[in-house]
C-alpha cells in the first residue's frame, strides 16, 4: 500500500499493487493508494493495475482502489483499476477537503469495481 501524506511528489510508471486491506474510518484509512494534504506536490500514476484492494470502516471505506484527498493534481494514464471494493467509490474516491483539486484519469480502464456509493468513481467534498 501507499500513503503520501504532506508536500512531497510521487509517481510510479508500471507495476501493480494488488490484495490490500486497510481498515479506520472516513479517508483516514489509506486505500492500496492514498493522497492527502499534499499542499505542494504532484501525483502521477502511469500503467498501474490496481485490483482486489477493500476499504473498510463501517458505511465510511472510501476508496478501495485509490483515495484523492490531496488538493493538487493527480493524474492517472494508462492504469487497469479493477475488483476493488469500498463503501463509497470501489475504484477512485476523489474527496475535495477545501482546496483545489484535480484528478485526471486517461487511457485507462476501470471496470468491476463494487461500492454502496460509487463502484467505479466516487466525488465528494469533505467538511
């Protein structure tokens, strides 16, 4: 699993992260792939496949796949996001927590992702 939390640039280009679990409450839990309160930096994944992570906490997992909670850009190309699971966005949780905040997604492909709340994406703006 990975977690970036506070001011720093991540990127990963091929590989997957597969079969993690990870447990808490609201995004506090980091999903197979966590971005928040990153005020300066930049995330990018590229040719990733990200498949059978769960989030859970209750009726508040977020992101089985990947949590957006960063407030700068993430982007996303040419990843396979798929048989993830959460209770709010199986594959991409995107939580707005007050600031500015892209995640873009190309090329890619999302499928087969379950959540109560958004299987493949779930987009939110947190108090």
């Amino acid at each position: 699993m990975i977690a970036g939390v506070g001011g720093q640039t991540f990127s990963m280009t091929g590989g997957s992260i597969t079969g993690n679990t990870a447990q808490g409450q609201a995004i506090a839990p980091p999903p197979a792939v966590f971005f928040n309160a990153n005020p300066v930096g930049s995330s990018a994944l590229s040719g990733v496949t990200i498949s059978g992570n769960t989030a859970t906490a209750g009726a508040s997992g977020t992101g089985g796949g990947i949590v957006d909670g960063a407030n700068t850009p993430l982007n996303i190309d040419s990843c396979t996001i798929t048989g993830n699971s959460a209770d709010n966005g199986g594959g991409i949780a995107t939580i707005n927590t007050g600031g500015t905040q892209t995640t873009t997604v190309t090329n890619s492909v999302i499928t087969g992702n379950t959540a109560t709340t958004g299987g493949a994406f779930f987009v939110s703006r947190a108090s």
